[in-house]
C-alpha cells in the first residue's frame, strides 16, 4: 500500500439509498455560455445539459430571491421520492416549490451548506 493511502480514511455514507445523486449547483458571477434564465428566480443556470457529472453554473441577477447562502455556496442536490419526509425536521432553507413543471424542489441547511432536493412528478 502506498505511504499517502494511509492517510485516507473511508467513511461509510450516510446517504439514504432513496436519494440519488442530481447535481452540483455552483454559484458564479460570470455569464457561460448556454445559460438559460429561470425568471421568477432571477437566475441564469447553464452546464446541466451538457455535463457528465450534473455540474450546473449559477448566476444570479442583484433582485434574485435568493438566499445568501445559495449564492455563496455551492449546493449537492439529491433526486428523492419523498421530499417531505427528506425535509422534516431540517432547517428549511428554501421552502417547497415548483421552479418548472413537473418537479418540486426544496433547500435545507446540513452543517453550513445549503442542500437541494428535487421530487419529479410521477407520471
């Protein structure tokens, strides 16, 4: 075994096998190309599309409804199958709500970073 190996230490997950890993939300101040604006939001969001690892670019305009943190931070967000028993008895950071058709989506605040979860309509 190499010397560094030593130094990584394997931590069993503890995320619930019911959420599934979506994206990574990064904010930036920078406009990329491909962005598309999510209007009652504010937000110019871009890279999703073409990603093999769900990387989504963030940027928000000044009157953004938008907390801080979401500006400020980058999030993981998790597809789930039950959003209001994901989000019970967590720190709402971002109530529920329905940016596009056929999906729900929330924030929480997990020690000091905000965390998405989406719920996509059944069809």
């Amino acid at each position: 075994m190499p010397s560094w190996a030593k130094l990584i230490h394997v931590k069993k997950s503890p995320v619930a096998s019911t959420r599934r890993y979506h994206h990574i939300g990064i904010p930036t101040t920078e406009r990329r190309e491909g962005e598309r604006l999510i209007e009652h939001y504010a937000t110019f969001v871009s890279g999703y599309e073409t990603s093999a690892y769900g990387i989504e670019w963030m940027r928000f305009e000044p009157e953004a409804p938008v907390p801080e943190l979401v500006r400020t931070v980058p999030h993981v967000a998790f597809e789930v199958d039950d959003l209001s028993a994901e989000i019970a008895g967590k720190e709402i950071l971002i109530a529920p709500n329905s940016p596009s058709p056929g999906v729900t989506v929330a924030f929480i605040v997990e020690n000091g970073a905000p965390v998405e979860f989406l719920q996509f309509d059944k069809k």
